[in-house]
C-alpha cells in the first residue's frame, strides 16, 4: 500500500527535514478510546515543539479510494447515496474503503463494479487527499476510470445507491449551486476538470 495508511505513525514525522523541527510533535503517549468495526479512536499525549505537553484526540482510519468513472462519450458516472451522519442524501463518485491488506487499485476495481456496475480497461491516478487532517488519518487516493465496460451492480448487504450520468459541465454546476458538497468528490471534480481542460 501507500505510506500513510498504518494509523497515526509519528515517527514518519518525526523523521521530517529539519526546516520541519519547529512544527513536529511527538508522541508520549497514546491511550485506545474507542474500537470499531470502521472507526478507532485514539488520545495521545504529545510533546510540542517548544517543550509542552497537548492532547490530540483523532480517528484512525483505514483509508479509502474514490473513482471518476468517465464513459466513453466523456459523460461521469456519480451516486446518490444518503449518508446517515448529516441525514440526506449526497451526489457523490463511486468510492470505498480498503480491506486489509487491499492495494488502493484493487479496492478502487472491487467498489467500481460493486457500487457502479462497471469494470475499467484503464485506470490513472488522479491524486491523493487527506479529508479531515485536524482528527483523522485518513486518507483517499482519486482515480480516473475509463474504457467502462456496464456488468451490473452487486451492492454490499445494507446498502442503498442510486446511479447517474451527468457531463462534466453539470457537475460543475450542481457544485457552483452548492449541490455538491461531500469533500472527496468536490476535490476529485475539480482535479478531473484541471486535468481535462490542460
């Protein structure tokens, strides 16, 4: 997998360049709050740069992808999926978290035919985010998906989605009318509009 992915490691921090050394904190401590079947919580107990104590409470996660799924007439294909934590439903691309021991593509392959319905014959990375830095690791690696061949959906148990194809341009617009608001697909959007329009 991609560095970042094994929890809150603060010895990659720690071994930052030294122009970093007046930013870096380091762990004391660290002390399990919460285990979930998703979701661990974690506080620890860290020593600032000028020498002082903190605690950083923050969700260890097991990272994720997101895919933009572009057929061949350029035409994306996007979710609407609710999500429970804000109660609504969200316009949002084809995304999943890793399994254990999942590299990013694969998990990107599995969630694209299982939520979507459709395999790619070419897959390019798109980038990386890190959606809430202030108290989670978590991070997604974007992919663009295309030469999109349509073998049908096989959802998870529980879940719940909605397919549309929209253009480019009406992402754009629906994200210009603030109808677009879930973090990683404003980011991959407007990533995937940088890219085309170069």
């Amino acid at each position: 997998g991609l560095p970042g992915r094994e929890g809150l490691d603060l010895s990659d921090r720690q071994k930052a360049s030294a122009d970093d050394a007046h930013l870096t904190e380091t762990r004391v401590a660290s002390a399990v709050v919460f285990d979930g079947k998703l979701l661990h919580v974690r506080r620890d107990t860290v020593r600032l740069p000028d020498g002082s104590l903190a605690t950083r409470e923050y969700i260890v996660h097991p990272g994720a992808v997101l895919i933009v799924p572009v057929l061949p007439d350029g035409r994306l294909v996007v979710e609407r999926q609710f999500r429970y934590p804000v109660g609504k439903v969200f316009l949002e691309f084809p995304a999943g978290k890793l399994d254990p021991g999942e590299a990013e593509l694969v998990t990107a392959q599995r969630e694209l035919a299982e939520e979507a319905g459709y395999v790619a014959a070419t897959w390019t990375p798109l980038g990386r985010i890190h959606s809430v830095v202030g108290y989670s690791n978590e991070a997604i690696d974007l992919f663009i998906a295309e030469g999109l061949t349509h073998v049908g959906a096989a959802l998870d148990d529980g879940e719940f989605l909605e397919i549309v194809i929209l253009t480019l341009d009406e992402m754009l617009a629906a994200l210009d009318r603030g109808e677009i608001t879930d973090a990683k697909t404003v980011a991959a959007l407007l990533l995937f509009a940088r890219r085309r329009s170069r």
